[in-house]
C-alpha cells in the first residue's frame, strides 16, 4: 500500500525526533473524545488511509506517525451526549519512551518537512484466527496498546506486536464495511473497536478513555 507521506525532523534536547506525516492530511477522518469514549469516523479512502498509516507505524520504531486532523468535523448526523472535544492522532511505540508534554512544542517546530512515498505490504496485519486473545489477560503480556491526551491530540502507543494485532481489526473494517448494508440491511453500522491497556485495567492514567470505536461512514457529509 502507498502513502505520500513528509518527513519532519525536530532537536528536542540532545534528540531527534522523527515525525511523519500524510500528505495532504486527510480529509474524511474525525476523531473526538466523548468523555467516556474515544470516536473516529471515516469513509472509505479515510479508513484506507488509516489502515496504511497504522501499518507505517507499526514499521517505524523511532517515528512519530501524526495524522492532523483535528480541524476535520464529524460526518452530518453524528450526534453526542455532550461537547466532544476534536483530536489529532499520532501513533508510536512505546521503546521511545516519548513525553507527550512535549509534543505542543514539537509540533509547532515541525515547518514543511520533505515529501516520500512510504509503502507497507497489503498484508502486513496478521489473520483474526491467528491472534490469540486471551494472551492478553495474562499480567505478563506486554503486546497491548496505551491510550494518552495531550496538546489536543490522542497518542497511541504501542510495540510492534500490538500495532499489527489491533490493526487487524482496522482492516476488517475496511474489507467489510462497503457491502455490511447490504448483506446485513438491520445491522446497524459497522465498526471497530480498539481497547487499550490490559484488560484487567479498569482505566487508564489521568482517565483517558480506553475504548477507541473506528465507525465507518460510507455517505460522508458535512
């Protein structure tokens, strides 16, 4: 899969830090924080790009993956029980050890950066009867994502293990949803849902919602 993506290199202290991001940005993802939960939205070409950036990122060890799309507004008809607040995402593993206090100074340094195309493999995320699930109730298992909020944006963190696992369900969504209405006309929407932290956690740090609903939206409109 190919994404046109810039390059963006910031000094933070005696480190770089590495960031990319898609260019142009997308369009036709929105992502907010419900309170309780976390919601994006996305038509198709938007899942397609989510699906290529969570594959990058699952590829970048020492990248940041940042997808700005904080300006982007929710599909018509979208509606919440109470004021969402717009995110942007960025993706990244947890060996970085990257303070997200930081990122507000980094992103505002981050200038045009140098354009490249990116590719990852169409098969990059494993088979869903290939994940073995219930490893994540062990307290051992480390494979799993950490959701955190700072400087207006949902950073999801992660081992390279856990970015394919999770990102198998991203692209289920994609694979599934353009025919889910007419093989399931009372099924409702079609969805994905991404849970951070082990499962015996109740809640993240700083209560950050640890559910991440992907909805899929084929008639987008604004």
């Amino acid at each position: 899969m190919e994404q046109r993506v810039r390059i963006h290199k910031v000094r933070l202290g005696s480190n770089e830090i590495r960031v990319i991001r898609p260019a142009p940005p997308p369009a036709r993802l929105a992502l907010r924080d419900e309170g309780h939960w976390l919601s994006m939205h996305a038509d198709r070409k938007g899942s397609e790009q989510l699906v290529a950036l969570w594959s990058l990122a699952a590829r970048s060890a020492r990248s940041l993956v940042h997808l700005p799309i904080r300006a982007n507004t929710a599909p018509d008809g979208v509606t919440s029980a109470g004021v969402p607040a717009p995110l942007d995402m960025v993706l990244l593993h947890h060996s970085l050890q990257f303070p997200t206090g930081s990122w507000k100074e980094i992103r505002a340094r981050l200038g045009t950066g140098t354009p490249q195309v990116a590719e990852t493999p169409d098969d990059d995320f494993p088979d869903e009867s290939a994940i073995d699930h219930q490893r994540r109730l062990y307290p051992a298992h480390r494979d799993h994502l950490r959701f955190d909020i700072a400087a207006r944006t949902l950073f999801v963190v992660g081992s390279s293990t856990a970015f394919r696992e999770h990102g198998t369900a991203l692209r289920g969504l994609l694979e599934e949803a353009p025919s889910h209405q007419h093989r399931r006309r009372k099924a409702g929407h079609c969805c994905a849902e991404l849970r951070a932290g082990p499962w015996s956690q109740p809640r993240p740090r700083r209560n950050v919602p640890d559910l991440l609903h992907v909805q899929y939206c084929a008639d987008w409109r604004v």
